[in-house]
C-alpha cells in the first residue's frame, strides 16, 4: 500500500493483531496474515497510542505462504509429486507406453521436414514427378504414424489417470474418517472439500496431460535442436542462443508462479468454507437479515482470490509472452540468413524450407511449455496440500496391543480421574472426574453451559482421548481396545442431530446396516416417530435432504433417538452403552412425555450416561451427577438433590 502520510512498523501478533513498535498502536486485520513477522504499512491518519484501527492489508509478499498447518509451503521441491510413485507404479506400463507412443508422435513430426527437404532438392529441383510419389507416400504414412500416437496416447492414459484420482480420493476420505474430531476442528470443511475435489482434479490433470507432455518436451526439443543443428548449424545455433532468455524467464517464473498458486488454492477453500456456511445457515442468515453481510463477505473473498487469479494471469501471460515472441524472432533471423545462403549458393532451397519448417514446429512445444510449467506448479501445489491432511497424524487409533474383548459385556463403565482439555487449550474441561455407572444404570449429567458435560460424553467413544485418567468398561481401559470394538459397544445422539442426505431408512440404521425394515420401526416407534414418517411421500424410502432441514427441529431429533436406541438395543451377549446428549429437548412436552415412556424400557437394558437440561429427562435417570467448573459437585438421585443441592435446584428452575 502506498497511500499516507504516517507509516508504522508493525509486528505480528497472535489472532491477526499487529503492533505499532513505533507508536504502540494495535491493529486487528480482516485478512489473515500469512506473511513475515514484519509488514510494511502506511495509514492514511495518524492512529492514536494505544489505539486500535481495522484494516484490510494487501499482503501479496513474493515470500512462500505457510500452509494451513503452519509449515512452510513447498514451492522449491518436486518431493510431494514424486511421492505419489506408488500410486502410479501399478500402471506404469499403460503410462510407459501413452508417453512412448507420445514420443513417437512427436518425433515422427521431427522427421517429416527432412522428408520435405529430400523431396524439395531431389525430385522437385530436377522435376522429377515420378520419383517425388515415394517421398510424399513416405510422408502421409509418418503423418498417419503421428496422428495414431496422439489417439493412442489419449486413449491409454484416460483409463489409469482416474483409477489414479480414485484412489487418491478414496485415501483422503480414508484419512479425514481416521482423523480425531479435534484434527477436524482445526480445519475448515472448505479447506478440506477443495483438497478432496478441486486438487485432487487437478492431480489427475497433470497425470493424464501436462506429466506426459513434459516428458515429451524434454525429448522432442533437444532431439530437434540437434536435427536442425544438423540441417544448418548456423540457424540451429540461433535457436541454441534464444533457449537462454527462455530457461532463465522460465526459473523466474516458476518461482513467482508457485507462491500465487499455492495462495489461489487456500483463498478457493476459504471461499468454499463461506459458501458452505452461508447454504448451511441461510435459515439463520435470512432470520437475522444479514444475507448483504455474508455476500459482502463472500464478494470480498471472491475479489481476493480474483486479485491472485489476475497475478497468475499477468505472470503467464508474461512469460507466453517471452515464448511466443523469442521463437519468432528466431525464425526471422533464420530465414534472413538462409535467404542470403540460398542466394549466394551456400544452402539448398530444401535445406532452408526444412529447417524453417522445423523451426515452426519446434515453436510450439516451446510455447506450451509455459502452460506445462504453470500445470506443474498447479500440480505441485495440489499435491503439496494432499499431503498437509494424509501426513496429519491420527492421534486416535488402535493400541499396539489390543484386548480382545470378551464375548459377553456387562457394561460396567467407570471413569477414573479423568482430566481433559481441547487441542491447543490451556485450561482444563474436566477435572479429576470419577464416576461409576453400573450395569443397566441411567446416569444423568446436570450442569451449567461449559461445565463439560458434552465433552465427558465425547470421551466415552473415544471421539477425544482423555488427557490423564482412564475410562473403563468391565475394567477393560478402553485406550487398549480397538477402536472399532469399542464404538460398537457405544450408541451416541448428540445434541445437534445429524443426519444425512439420504432415505429415512438409510439414516435410522446408520449404526446397523444389518437392521430389518422391523427393527427400524420398533426404534421409530420409541422416538415416536412412526406416525410423522408414515406421513412423509414414500414412508422409510423418503429422502429427508442435507442436514434433515426438510424436517422440524423435534423431528430431527426424533430420528437421530431412534437411530441410537436401534444401535443401543442390546440383544445378544453384549450390552451396549448409550450416550445421549439431551435427547428430548427438541420435542414439546406431550411428545416427550410419549417418549420418556418408551424410553424406560430400552434404558433398563442399557448402561446409558444421560445428559439433562430439564427436571423430566433427570427424572429417567436412577442417579444424577452434577457437574461444575469441569467437577463433579454433587450425586443423588433426582429427589435427593432437588432436597440436598442448592446448585442442583437452580439448574432444573427450583429455585
């Protein structure tokens, strides 16, 4: 920025703040800062000590960006495509033989001006039509030669480049399904959808065109060079010089081009990022009359990114710029040269045509190597972000060791000591928590916002993992089972009910793919949903849209009940353990009577660990355990501490 009369030196700051070291002005930025510590500024007023201004910065540094981790982006390196080798080795040969048969067309296309060169100086200079029919057959068959390489080469690599982009797909979603909730919560599900989607298409892209074509390149131009140095050393001399300036612009570029890549592919997930939220909360946003702000937001963001697409346009139409222009020159220069040696008798005619006619066609691999070059760096960049998620370790997973579990579970669960904080946080949520919940025991969890109530639930799957203590079913310390037998064990609704854009059937039985169209209905008939999905168009079979939105808040909640009490029935030699994040505090207090009812016999079967906002829902547990300050304050049964706690009191409104 180069508007103002006062300038400030400004120091990062965490959470996008910047300090005048001069001044001792703050300043909170509406851009994220991905730049050097030191940003240079000018303001166009004076900012007052220990004021604080808002501003937009015009960070365009040439120095790398960091990536969404908080490393270094590659831009120097082909490490991260090279290291997809083994996704490509199983088709090495199909790839081997689409770039041969690549080679073979571009080479074909080499020989074909000293074909014409043989043609133009024997049969044509003695007007010889007889003996020119040869030489012309020769060169429509090396025409029909190139023109079969370029349909085979398309035809053979379409086929491994999307086997390619489908196994790299399937191994990020692989890895976002092994990754913790707390690796999931540090990135942005744009960030995390334009990886999956837009990088990974372009990954195949570059497999499928710009890899085989550089390759190509790298053999059709030297091997021409050569050829036409033959033909004429002094006009392949002239294309030698020219290659200078073009390999040193092409560095230049390179460099500048893979910083405005890798900052264009991070602004598209930003955008992403807003776009989902807004469809997601256009509820919220429509309510609250704040649709101008969020496409303002939007319009801001989609101007930033227009802003790197213009700077990657001005550096790629720079150096095709250089590539156009320097072939061009060079074939003037050659053809002022060879007709002055054909004039004065040092160079044939078909000498001077074939060389100018190899020129042309050594022009274009020239010029699109621009294009390659700005494909690879796309590439590179695409990949580099890949493997930002695929070497993002998974902090949950399988002991070394695990414990088979027994055939049959009691399910006994027991927390001992346990203590937990979020990634990143310094203060605990939960501290030296112990409790016991027996058997076939219903245990409410009661607590103000924030004493760690959900965040006790989220341990018992193991969605989050304790950060000291342990948590027991039967004894077993769930750290040493597999993760897999654990969360079979374990039937979970949260708070927010998710569901999915699928049919009714699909999302009740997510936990069980096995269950019937019988069993589904004994669950829907627990939740008390049976009588609204039986009024929806196709009963079980009716698509209920993302988020279930088509569908009331209770409805929603409903549904996601009856999916963990399908999962949490029990049956056979393993009890399961329910957890429920305030299942019913959707539902009018008809319906949750309805359901409470229901609910009573499938939480006799089950160890269930309960959360609680009303006086009702406590009442279905045998005890109550209130949790404060990330401790548990006080237990009883509901009777006992609507007596004995005043804090208990006050949470259910008795006081």
């Amino acid at each position: 920025m180069s508007v103002a009369p006062v300038a400030a030196d400004l120091r990062r700051q965490p959470e996008n703040r910047l300090v005048d070291t001069r001044s001792g002005a703050t300043l909170e930025c509406r851009t994220p800062l991905r730049t050097s510590p030191w940003v240079p500024f000018s303001a166009a007023s004076h900012i007052p000590r220990g004021g604080v201004l808002s501003v937009a910065l015009d960070v365009s540094s040439a120095e790398p960006e960091a990536d969404r981790t908080g490393r270094p982006a590659a831009t120097g390196r082909l490490h991260s495509l090279r290291r997809f080798g083994p996704y490509l080795r199983p088709h090495a040969g199909i790839l081997l033989a689409a770039s041969g048969l690549a080679v073979l067309s571009g080479l074909t296309a080499v020989v074909i001006p000293l074909m014409i060169a043989r043609i133009i100086d024997g049969p044509v200079a003695h007007r010889d039509l007889a003996g020119a029919l040869g030489p012309v057959a020769a060169v429509a068959a090396l025409g029909l030669v190139e023109a079969a390489g370029v349909w085979g080469r398309r035809w053979l690599i379409a086929a491994p480049a999307t086997r390619f982009e489908i196994t790299v797909r399937a191994e990020i979603f692989r890895k976002l399904q092994a990754l913790s909730i707390g690796r999931h919560d540090a990135w942005e599900s744009g960030q995390l959808l334009s990886r999956a989607i837009d990088d990974l298409a372009t990954m195949r892209r570059f497999v499928s065109f710009a890899a085989p074509f550089l390759l190509v390149h790298c053999v059709i131009i030297p091997v021409g060079l050569l050829v036409l140095i033959g033909l004429s050393p002094q006009i392949g001399l002239i294309f030698a010089v020219i290659s200078i300036p073009l390999v040193i612009g092409c560095i230049r570029f390179e460099r500048r081009y893979a910083v405005a890549s890798r900052r264009s592919q991070d602004q598209s997930g930003d955008l992403a990022t807003t776009a989902e939220e807004s469809a997601q909360g256009i509820r919220v946003l429509k309510a609250f009359g704040r649709g101008v702000f969020f496409g303002h937001r939007f319009t801001a963001q989609a101007q930033e990114l227009r802003q790197t697409e213009l700077l990657k346009a001005r550096l790629d139409a720079t150096l095709w710029s250089l590539m156009v222009s320097l072939p061009q020159l060079a074939i003037a220069f050659a053809l002022g040269y060879g007709g002055y040696a054909v004039a004065h008798g040092t160079m044939t005619l078909g000498t001077l045509i074939a060389g100018i006619t190899l020129a042309t066609f050594l022009q274009w691999p020239i010029i699109w190597t621009g294009f390659l070059l700005a494909e690879l760096n796309d590439a590179r960049t695409a990949a580099d972000r890949y493997w930002e998620i695929i070497d993002t370790p998974a902090d949950i997973t399988d002991p070394a060791d695990p414990v088979d579990l027994p055939e049959r579970i009691r399910g006994e669960l027991r927390l001992n000591a346990v203590r937990f904080a979020f990634p990143e946080a310094e203060d605990d949520v939960l501290r030296e928590v112990s409790l016991r919940v027996r058997p076939g025991e219903t245990v409410a969890l009661v607590g103000a916002t924030g004493s760690g109530k959900t965040a006790l639930l989220n341990l018992i799957p193991r969605l989050y993992d304790v950060t000291d203590g342990a948590i027991t079913i039967d004894g077993i310390d769930i750290a040493t089972m597999r993760v897999a037998d654990l969360r079979s064990l374990v039937s979970v609704a949260f708070e927010d009910p998710v569901l999915f854009s699928a049919s009714v059937r699909e999302n009740v039985a997510l936990g069980d793919p096995t269950a019937t169209d019988a069993d589904v209905r004994r669950a829907l008939e627990v939740a008390q949903a049976t009588e609204f999905v039986d009024d929806l168009p196709w009963g079980l079979d009716t698509r209920i849209g993302e988020q279930g939105l088509s569908l009331s808040g209770g409805q929603r909640q409903r549904l996601a009940l009856a999916r963990a009490v399908l999962t949490g029935a029990g049956g056979g030699e393993r009890s399961r353990i329910m957890v429920l994040d305030d299942p019913l505090s959707a539902l009018d207090v008809e319906t949750e009577e309805r359901v409470q009812a229901r609910l009573r016999t499938v939480l006799a079967d089950a160890t269930t660990l309960l959360v609680a906002h009303r006086p009702s829902t406590a009442a279905l547990a045998d005890r109550v355990a209130v949790l404060a300050d990330g401790r548990i304050v006080a237990e009883g049964t509901h009777d006992q501490l609507l007596r004995t706690s005043r804090s208990y009191r006050e949470l259910m409104g008795g006081e």
